[in-house]
C-alpha cells in the first residue's frame, strides 16, 4: 500500500505541475522594461537638479550657437579669412566634415533606435527599414526642392527669360556681317585693325558671361543656405525637446556639454554658407537667430511637456524617427552634394594638390572629432 500511495502522489503532483506554475508570479517582460519610462532610472532620476541643468542648458547652448554662426560672418575683418584665401577653403571643409558626422553618427542613429523600438508593433515597424528609406526619399526630395529653387532664381534674376544670353548672341551679330565680310567697331568713332577689334569685342562679351555665372553661384549658394537650416533646424528641435523632457540628471549633464561643442562646430558650417551667400543684414540676422534659439527653445518645449511627453511612446518614437530620418536625408545630401563634392571639384581645389590634401585632413578631423562626440549626444 505504501507504495501505490507513493505512486499516486507522484501522479497527483505531476498532474498539478502546469496549474503550480501558473500560479508562480509572471517573469519580468524585457520589452515592457525598456519601454518603461527612461527618467526614472532610480539614483539618477532628481527633478530638481535635471531643472536647473536644463536652465543652465538653455543660455549656454544659445551662446555658443551664436558664436558659432557667427564667427564666420565676422571673418571678412581678418584678411587671412576671406573666402578667397585657401584658409577659408580649409575651415569651411572641417565644418562640412561636422555637417556630414551629424548625419550620419548623430541623427541616423537615433532614428533606428527610435523605429526600431521594442516599444513599436513589430508589424511594420520591424519588418521594413523605414530609416533607410525615409532619408532616400528625403535626400530626393532635397534634390528636387535644390533644382527647382535654383530655377526659380535663375527665372527672377533674368526677367523670365535668359536675357543677357540673347543680348551678347545680338551683340555678336551685329559686328560680324557675312555682307561686310569683315568685323566693324559700332561703337568708336574711327576703325580699328581687326586684331583690336577681335580683343576689344571679347572682353564685351565675356563680361556679361562672367556677371552671370556669378549670380548663378550667388543663386546656388542661397539655396544651400536655406536647405541646410531647415535640416538643422528639424534635428535641433528633436534634441532639445528629448533633453528638456528628461528628469535623469545622468542624461543630462553630458549632453549639455557635447550640445554646445555640436552647436558650436554646426554654426560655424552653417556660417561659412551664409557668408558665401551675400544676404543683406536682415536675412543674416534672421538665420542666425533661428539656428540660434531652435535648441534652446526645444529644451523650454521639452520643459513645458514634462508631464504629458514620454520619449518611449509609440507615437512619440514615431514622429520623431521619421523627423531624425528625413534631417539625416537632408544632412547627407547638403554635405557630399552641395558642400564637400561642390569645393572638392571646384577649380580652386583642383589646381592645387596641396589645399586638396589639407582640406580632406580638415574633413576628417571635423567629422572624426563629430563622431567621436555621438558617445554622448
């Protein structure tokens, strides 16, 4: 007996194992864990102290992106600095390797992270690489809005029409006559050897050649400059808001320190743009003051939202991922198109294999010194 009593427990205790199991407290579900609420992340979590950084954030961001802008701007007073001197060649390129570092080790980064969050439905999020193809699309986009702005200046500058090209064509016409069978000076009160003639006819009409492809490049160079700032523009306002919402003091300390280097370097590419694009005081003013108050004024959003914003939220992970992919697009495209590929094939640098040599050094430092900032920012 005792061993069939012994036999039937052991039936009985394998029988209830499943229900004994459910019983048991449910296992900590790793997903549900990292989509909990970054900032409070126990010893680092201090509302006090994560407000008066983020305080202290708001000014010091804003002064060194002023500087940064606008150090540029300020370098026609230095002779060596002008833009036609090779050591403007060579800072410009070391901010072109700080634009194209943001892309691709700052803000494309966080845009995977965000889209593909655990925090996400896996269907679709983590069945297409929507990063990837959110910056292609982006940097088409920015390639169409580049053509298409550059016509439309082109169009402005000329009266809708290419005019000085019809006026040069017009003034070769009527000093060379197939009638005449020879060149005559119209505009001299006596004649000229035909050598003369030939030299003095050229210079007339090289110049308007040479005024236009002047305002081409000045057409080109404004483009650039507004393109770039909505890119900037869009990755600071995403910085700025994810730095004022969060309460972890860990978080934030060194993100104050990185942003300022990061706005610092930005503004200086951002500067060398607009100074190659001309603008009047005004327009200047205008672009400094927004690529200037963008972080510190996503900080006092992220500040005003603290209580209502979770950064790992599906919508919040949404939004802002798509927004880091299409300013990476953007960033991308401005860096290796309009700026570094632009100057690189140019005939400045292309005559010299000395500057070419100095300014990839100046780009790698700049983009080298960029990335190695992502470990914080």
């Amino acid at each position: 007996m005792s061993s069939r009593t012994q036999l039937l427990a052991v039936l009985v205790l394998l029988a209830a194992a499943p229900f004994l199991a459910d019983a048991q407290p449910p296992a900590a579900d790793p997903a549900a864990d990292a989509c909990a609420d970054p900032s409070v992340d126990g010893a680092c979590h201090n509302v006090p102290k994560a407000l008066r950084l983020k305080l202290i954030a708001i000014p010091t961001i804003l002064v060194a992106s002023v500087i940064g802008v606008c150090l540029p701007l300020f370098s026609r007073s230095i002779p060596a600095l002008r833009p036609d001197r090779n050591l403007f060649v060579i800072v410009k390129a070391f901010a072109s390797g700080v634009i194209l570092a943001t892309g691709y080790m700052h803000v494309l980064p966080d845009s995977f992270n965000n889209l593909s969050s655990p925090c996400l439905p896996r269907k679709p999020w983590a069945e297409f690489p929507f990063t990837a193809f959110v910056a292609m699309l982006a940097a088409l986009f920015t390639l169409m809005v580049d053509s298409l702005m550059l016509t439309f200046y082109n169009r402005k500058r000329s009266g809708g029409g290419n005019t000085s090209g019809r006026r040069a064509g017009a003034a070769v016409a009527d000093h060379e006559s197939p009638a005449h069978g020879h060149w005559h000076g119209h505009g001299h009160g006596h004649g000229h050897g035909h050598g003369d003639i030939a030299v003095a006819e050229s210079g007339a009409v090289a110049k308007p050649d040479d005024d236009e492809a002047r305002k081409v490049q000045l057409s080109r160079n404004r483009v650039v400059v507004q393109v770039l700032e909505m890119g900037i523009i869009v990755h600071s306002v995403v910085i700025g808001l994810g730095m004022g919402a969060s309460q972890s003091v860990c978080t934030i300390r060194p993100l104050v320190a990185a942003m300022c280097f990061h706005q610092l370097f930005e503004g200086m590419g951002l500067g060398g743009c607009i100074l190659q694009a001309e603008y009047g005081l005004k327009m200047k003013s205008g672009l400094v003051f927004f690529f200037s108050t963008t972080t510190p004024f996503g900080i006092a959003l992220g500040l005003a939202l603290t209580r209502v914003y979770r950064e790992n939220s599906p919508t919040a992970l949404i939004v802002v991922g798509i927004l880091n992919a299409a300013s990476a697009g953007l960033l991308h495209y401005m860096a290796l198109v309009e700026l570094l590929a632009a100057d690189f094939m140019g005939p400045k640098l292309q005559g010299s294999v000395r500057l070419q040599l100095l300014s990839f050094a100046a780009v790698l430092l700049g983009a080298g010194g960029m990335s190695v900032m992502a470990k914080w920012a």
